[in-house]
C-alpha cells in the first residue's frame, strides 16, 4: 500500500500504476529521506523529475512545500498521478507535465527549486544524466538538496559541476544520495 507518511495528509493512500513499469519508493527509505531533509521540506519548491505516482512530491507537499513540478514520460503514470493529485487535495500546488525529465533539464527554465527528487529507472544512466544537466543550469537554489535513488550496484561520483556528495545510504537493495550546491570555495552552503 502506497501513502502519505506524515505532515498535513498524513495515512492517505495513494495509487499505483499496475505492473512493473514504475517502482514506489518503500515507506521506510521515504521515511529516511524525510528525516534528513527534516525542516529543508517547508517552504521548499520541489521538482520530481521521474515521478512514477507522484508519492516522493505529495509527501513532501503534506510535509509544508510550497510547489511541485512533476515530469512522468509515461501517459498511465501521469494518469496516475492526476489522480493522486486530486486525492491529496494539493492540485493548485501543483504542476505536471507528461514529458522526460531529462528533455526538461535541457530547456530553459526560470523556475529555481529547492528540493529536486531523481528516482529513475535503475541501471539507464538516467540518474547521472540528470544530475550533469543540473550541475550545469540555473534550476537550483542556493540551499538546493537533490535527492537521488540508486541500485546499490550503480556508483555516482561525489563531484559534478557545482554539485558535491553530501551523503549516501542504503536500504537493502537502494542507495540514496544527497547531493548540494558548493560555493566557490568548495564550500557546503
């Protein structure tokens, strides 16, 4: 069963999209990931760039964010996420696009954001591909963190552009890692 963990909507049950095609992060590495971004998430701008049902936006939207921008290439997941959308109640907070997430990265954007969430298909490169587009353009805020999921087979480097590794665990099978902007100093901000 797929849900809100916590915040405003707390215990509303999401949906999935039936199959394989999309892999819902467990509510235990979601609980993890919420714990270290603790009061990161209020106020925050959020960007899920492959965001499957929606859960990792919602939670963070019952959790005090302001926005969210969804991307979902697939039509049934973004299906999918509409309705979700409506059963959170969070529909004026929120924008969703049936589109790459990685076609989004490419164009220009003046929208800034706080919080970015990459929760690709394991093993494609898209994790990687993804954090190279966003090292080099303006979609991140200062204080931005970016929130990556990972087969624990598949290695991200602690350096690219202007993002470095700030922390990296594991649940069972999933590595998550938290990447920030560093000032010219190398510095964390």
């Amino acid at each position: 069963m797929l849900r809100i963990i916590s915040g405003s909507i707390s215990g509303r049950r999401l949906k999935t999209l039936a199959g394989t095609h999309t892999r819902p992060t467990s509510d235990k590495v979601k609980g993890a990931i919420f714990n270290v971004l603790a009061e990161k998430v209020s106020e925050s701008r959020v960007l899920d760039l492959f965001a499957g049902s929606g859960a990792l936006a919602l939670e963070a939207l019952s959790r005090g964010a302001c926005t969210a921008v969804l991307l979902e290439k697939s039509s049934q997941a973004c299906e999918v996420i509409r309705e979700n959308i409506q059963l959170t109640g969070f529909a004026p907070q929120v924008k969703l696009f049936n589109r790459d997430g990685l076609s989004y990265l490419k164009g220009l954007s003046e929208e800034c954001f706080d919080l970015v969430f990459i929760d690709p298909p394991y093993k494609q490169g898209l994790a990687l591909n993804s954090l190279h587009l966003l090292s080099t353009g303006n979609f991140l805020s200062d204080n931005s963190v970016i929130i990556v999921e990972t087969s624990r087979e598949e290695e991200l480097p602690v350096e690219i552009g202007i993002i470095s590794l700030r922390k990296k665990t594991k649940y069972g099978d999933t590595l998550v890692w938290y990447y920030q902007p560093t000032d010219t100093e190398g510095k964390e901000n």
